[in-house]
C-alpha cells in the first residue's frame, strides 16, 4: 500500500512539476513578448523621432523657400516658368524699388499688378490701389496666370508696351537700363 502511496506522491509532484514547467515556459513567453512589444514600441518612437527630425526640416527649407529674397525669387520664376524671367526680374526691380516698396512689403506685390476683375488670380484683394496676396510667391504664381492669358509669344518689351503693362510712359526703356 505504501507503494501505491508513494507512486501517487510521485504522480501528484510530477503533474505538480509539469504544470511548474508550463507556467514558466507561459511566464517566459509572455516575457519574450512583452520584451518584442517594448522593442517594437522602442523602435516605433525611433521612427516617429526621425520623421519629426525630417518634417522639422523641411519645414525650415519651406520657410527658407517663402523668405523675400533675390535668390527665393530667381527660384519661383524659374520653378513657376515665367516666360523670359530676365525680363521679369527686371520687372520685379523696378516696381518693388529693389524690394523696398510699400506695395511690395505690405501687399506682397512684386509686379506692381492691380486685381484683375476677370481673370483667374491668386489676389486676395485690394490695398492702396494694387493687388495683395498672402505671400510673394502668390505675387509670381499670379504674374504666371496674367502671362499664360495674355501673353502668346514674340518681343516681350513690345508685348508689355502694347497690353499697357504700366502706367509710366518711359516704362519699358527703364527696364532695359536695368
């Protein structure tokens, strides 16, 4: 009898045992995932931390890009495709007095151009008889809508002088001194 006892014994430890063994092998996977989710998570913030990193760039390239500059604004003509940019920097020159008009700073207005009552515009408006729009890039994408409708092809200063781009007489020979 005593053997059967102990027989028992020895089952009851060995599923005692085995169920032990279960636990710490469903207590080791559970490690192994709660260590996998940390990484992951580890790795996720990681990511995040890099993409704000690169939208923190380029949010500072964009401002960079939006600065009144010659530089900025060589770039969004040539980027917008300003027919004859040459001429149109020029422009930009002597309507803005080298970028220290008050149409230029408060308006935004590089070409000294009115608000259109017909055309497609990016103008917001009207301030001190000229059109404003948000930013100077406007002022150039507007100037690219004014050309795309207006403008179809040959000698760019005869163009401006026959459309009557500007309202001062000696316009176009004050461009070319530029």
């Amino acid at each position: 009898m005593e053997k059967r006892s102990d027989k028992r014994k020895n089952v009851l430890w060995m599923f005692i045992a085995s169920i032990l063994i279960i636990l710490i092998i469903l207590d080791l996977d559970k490690s192994r995932q709660i260590d996998s989710l940390n990484a992951q998570k580890d790795l996720l913030f990681e990511q995040t931390q890099k993409n704000q990193s690169k939208i923190d760039s380029l949010k500072l390239e964009l401002d960079t890009l939006h600065t009144l500059s010659w530089e900025n604004i060589e770039y969004w003509i040539d980027t917008l495709g300003i027919d004859h940019p040459e001429i149109a920097m020029q422009q930009v020159i002597l309507e803005t007095g080298m970028l220290s008009s008050d149409i230029c700073k408060e308006n935004h207005n590089l070409f000294g151009m009115k608000e259109p009552r017909v055309r497609k515009t990016t103008a917001l408006g009207t301030k001190r008889g000229h059109a404003y729009y948000e930013n100077y890039i406007d002022s150039i994408k507007d100037y690219k809508l004014w050309q795309d409708e207006m403008y179809d092809g040959g000698n760019y200063y005869s163009f401006l002088s026959n459309v009557g781009y500007a309202e001062a007489k000696h316009y176009i020979a004050s461009l070319k001194n530029i």
